[in-house]
C-alpha cells in the first residue's frame, strides 16, 4: 500500500463510502431556515450586535426574533451556545404565550439535537413543532416539520416511513406553490428513493429538484440538489459524474457564502468521488478540510 493510499484509508474509515453513508453524514442543515454569512469574525461580530439589540428592547416579539437570529449565527460556530439561545426563546415563548414563534424555537431545538445525534430527543421537539404548527395553521412549518421527521427516520433506515412524510410536506408545498419548497422536498423525496436502491426514479426527482431550485433562484437549494445529484450517481457507478455534481456545489457553496456545516459534508462527498477516481492525495485533502470545519464548529 502506497503512502497516499495508507493515508487516505486513515481519513477515510469513518466515511466508509456507499449511498447510505454518503446521505446520512448529511447535516440536518440541509433543512434549516436561512444562515447567516459566516468567516471567522463575523459570527462574533454579529452576535455582538445582537446581543446589544436585544438588551436595549423589552418587547417580547423583537426578543425573540433577536433570540432566533442569534440562535442561527451561534450555530455556525458553537452548537451548545446556540441550545441556550434557543432554550431563551422557549422559555419566553411559553411565558408570553407567542403560539407563532414557540414551534420555531422548538423546531430549531430539534434540529441541533439531531445535529449531535441525539436522535430521541430531535424527534420529541420535531413532533412539538409540528403540533405548534398545525394548531396555528402554518403551512410552511408544518411542511419543514414533516422533513425533519423524515431525516430522523432515514438515520433510523425506515426509509419508507421517511418517504411517506417527504410527501406529506410535498402536498403542503405544492398547495402553497413554493416552488423553492417544493424543489427542497424533491430532493428528500430523491434521496429516499436512492436509499430504497432506485436510482433512475431518484435522479429524476432531482432533476425536477435543480430545475426548480434554479427557477425560484435558490442557490442554496441548488446546492443542496447538485449535491444529492451527485450521490444519486454513485448508485449507477457514474464516479466522474458523481464528482462533477459535488464540485459543482462545493463552488456554488463557496460563491454564496455557505456556512460551514453546510460546506463539510461536501468536502466529504467530493473525497470520496475522488477516491473513486483513483486521485487519491486530492482526497486525502478533501477529507482533512471536512474533519477541520467538523471541529472548529462541532460538527459531527
């Protein structure tokens, strides 16, 4: 054994490399509300700011919309301080009886424990979520509650029961005629399939997926779907296609300004496209930038 490819074994057994992996070392960021730009100041600097906000104010809704964005900037960087801004805004929800804003909080609650594996506890603040959401009428949450639930059954392999809530968000979305919802929940719906070993049908839930992610302008859907359409290419064999769609979004990450758990499970895919491909230090490089980003944010 080389030393390239002794090396690239090292870095590579946790990510041992087939369709399944690939998908579940996706971060449940894939289903989080917008974040915020990050390098390595701003998230300090924006807290700051937010902070200072939110403790000039006593009205209850700016709270928490403050506590949400400082939530949302905390968690490209620290998870744990993020848990207690949101745990803020749980707490002042209930106290101030905001129906709207409590299932956002415990949606966001949600998805932090399910971004530390803590499965159990995910799907105990996904189901309050999507009760929240239903008893106010909101759609659109409702709809992101359903994907939610259906990453924490594809971790658990029920991959037919993570189907059926793809498409139970998939009827909300069309019902609203989000057309960036709806290229969201055909990339699920694409990934459930892959994972059900049906590739042709797959790639062409994704395809729908790019072209309506390019349509209503979301590049961070785009993303999203280039990168799923990458690992839909594995299950064919296709290596070179499998790497074109992954740098394909790694370049589209980077030109947006992606956050980092956005960006590590990329370098992962695009690693082992390489490896696929024989380009094996290229790999070895890509592994070592999603381990770096991994730790510097907690990020497992």
């Amino acid at each position: 054994m080389t030393p390239a490819r002794l090396i690239l074994y090292l870095y590579a057994a946790p990510y041992i490399c087939t369709f399944q992996n690939l998908q579940m070392r996706k971060s449940i960021y894939c289903l989080a509300l917008a974040c915020l730009l990050f390098t390595a100041l701003l998230p300090a600097q924006n807290l700051a700011e937010l902070e200072a906000s939110f403790s000039k104010t006593s009205d209850p809704e700016q709270q928490l919309e403050l506590l949400q964005k400082m939530a949302k900037t905390a968690e490209q960087t620290d998870l744990g301080q993020s848990l207690t801004f949101i745990k803020q805004g749980v707490a002042l929800a209930e106290k101030t009886d905001s129906k709207e804003q409590l299932p956002r909080f415990y949606e966001m609650e949600g998805r932090v424990y399910a971004n530390t594996q803590k499965f159990d506890s995910a799907t105990v603040f996904f189901d309050k979520a999507l009760a929240g959401y239903v008893a106010v009428g909101d759609k659109k949450g409702e709809a992101s509650a359903w994907l939610k639930k259906a990453y924490i059954s594809r971790w658990s392999t029920d991959f037919g029961k993570a189907l059926e809530y793809d498409f139970k968000a998939l009827a909300l979305m069309e019902a609203l005629s989000d057309d960036s919802g709806t290229a969201g929940v055909y990339e699920h719906i694409a990934q459930d399939l892959g994972h059900q070993k049906k590739p042709e049908k797959a790639m062409e839930y994704v395809q729908k997926s790019i072209a309506l992610a390019k349509k209503s302008g979301d590049n961070r859907q785009l993303m999203y779907s280039l990168g799923t359409a990458g690992t839909t290419s594995l299950l064919t064999e296709d290596f070179q296609k499998f790497y074109d769609y992954i740098n394909q979004a790694i370049n589209l990450a980077h030109a947006e300004n992606m956050s980092p758990g956005e960006i590590a499970p990329l370098y992962n895919d695009r690693g082992n496209a390489l490896k696929f491909l024989g380009r094996y230090d290229e790999a070895i490089a890509d592994y070592k930038r999603c381990l770096n980003i991994s730790k510097k944010t907690h990020f497992k």
